[in-house]
C-alpha cells in the first residue's frame, strides 16, 4: 500500500493518540525516559513523537519517504529520527532496542517477518507493542455513513482491521517466542471540523492511496454534501478505540 500520494492529508488530519496511552504503556515499563524505541511503519511520526516527548530515543522507520518528509516537518525534536527501510528489514543495530513499536500499520506489514525483526532488535526482556486508533463505524454515525460512501466509492476497499478486529495477532506473537502478552483498550472522542474529517477520510487507504485524482475529489465533495445535510454542527465528535497488543522478547 503506498500512501506517498495521501502523505500531507495524512499528516494533517491524522490525529494523535492521546496522552493516556503513553500513561498507560508506561505504567507496564514501556516508553520511559531513556528507553531506546524503533517506531516501524512509522507514517508521519505520531507514534515516534509520542514516545520522544515521554523521554525516549526513537528511530522511526517507513517505506515512504514522503510520508517520512512530513514526519521529519512535525518535530519532535533531537530524540527522534527517520530512517526509510521495511519493518520487516529496518537495518538497524541487534539486540540495542527496549521497544519496537508498530502504530496502526500492523496489517500492512508480512507480521511473521516483523516479529522476527522485532525479536531480533530487542534487548532481552524488551516489548513489542502494537497500537491502533480507530473511529467508530456505527451505523448512522459520521464514522459509519463516511465508510459506507467510502466503500460505494471504492468496493475493493483495502482495510483489513486492526487488532479488534484480528484476535489471532496474539497467537502469532507467541508463536514468533513472545511471552507476557497483555491487551487493553479504551474509548476516546475527537472533535473534528467538517473539513478536517473530509480530510481525515481523504487520507484513508481505500480512499487517498488507492483511487485516482478525479476520484478522490469527487468522493470528498459528495461526503461534504452528506455532512452538511446529515451533521450540520459545526465540530463533528467523533468517537474512536484506542487498542494494544504488547509482548515481551
């Protein structure tokens, strides 16, 4: 999947995972200050610049290098850098690392490659951890009719879910030597713009990376049709699932 094309939607309306989560990960020891973190699949650095703010040295690794120019535009300041290889073959140093982590890029990965990589860069004892941010797509909600018009837009839509939607990612992480394997979750609400989630779905797999120019900006002037008329309030609160997979080496 390349999302080079998507790469400044992606960076713009694309939001952060929320400061709960990096108090969450910590409380079991993961992303502390001074840790050393590999951000595979990285996109735009939002995983990697979390974990620099709590402190760490992050490495974030991406196929895309202008997804990885947009990562380099948002800072984070001297304790992230980028470095554009697969996550399956980042070329980086063995056995250095305290924690790769992989932010909603998990099911674009070859996940049994990745897991040996991340083995194969993690200090003994050092974690694994996958994270997902995903908008609820009730049916009538702004989520769930922006996906219908999606997939009307394209019917080989590419998503292939997150870890709810993927309960043997668990089972493979074991299977690849993991051991401690812990889950939890937890629910969020986003307010968006009308245009920021035009631009949020913009930035979609199915929608920025996949269809053609003609497409997308037909897609986008339909959908701000549909909000106008089925969500007219000026911020849409959108609420969204916050998922995490981890393991230790």
């Amino acid at each position: 999947m390349n999302f080079g094309p998507t790469a400044h939607d992606y960076a713009r309306y694309r939001t952060e995972f929320p400061p709960e989560l990096f108090d969450r990960l910590a409380g079991s020891g993961i992303g502390l200050a001074g840790q050393r973190v590999v951000d595979v699949g990285t996109g735009t650095g939002v995983l990697a610049r979390g974990f620099a703010a709590a402190g760490c040295t992050v490495v974030g690794v991406d196929v895309a290098p202008e997804l990885l120019a947009e990562a380099e535009r948002g800072g984070g300041g001297e304790r992230v850098s980028y470095r554009c290889a697969p996550g399956e073959d980042t070329g980086l140093p063995s056995g250095v690392w305290d924690v790769v982590s992989a932010g909603q890029c998990w099911h674009w990965l070859d996940r049994a490659r990745a897991a040996a990589e991340a083995r194969r860069l993690l200090v003994a004892g050092g974690a694994l951890v996958i994270c997902y941010r995903d908008f609820s797509t009730e049916p009538g909600s702004v989520g769930g009719v922006s996906l219908e018009l999606a997939v009307a837009y394209n019917s080989d839509w590419p998503e292939v879910g997150g870890l709810a939607e993927n309960p043997q990612w668990g089972d493979e992480l074991a299977a690849a030597g993991f051991g401690d394997l812990q889950g939890f979750g937890f629910d969020v609400v986003v307010p968006f713009t009308h245009e920021a989630w035009r631009g949020r779905m913009r930035s979609s797999s199915g929608i920025g990376a996949t269809l053609t120019a003609e497409q997308i900006s037909a897609f986008d002037d339909e959908l701000a049709r549909l909000l106008s008329e089925w969500f007219p309030e000026e911020i849409l609160q959108v609420p969204h699932r916050i998922q995490v997979l981890s393991g230790r080496r």
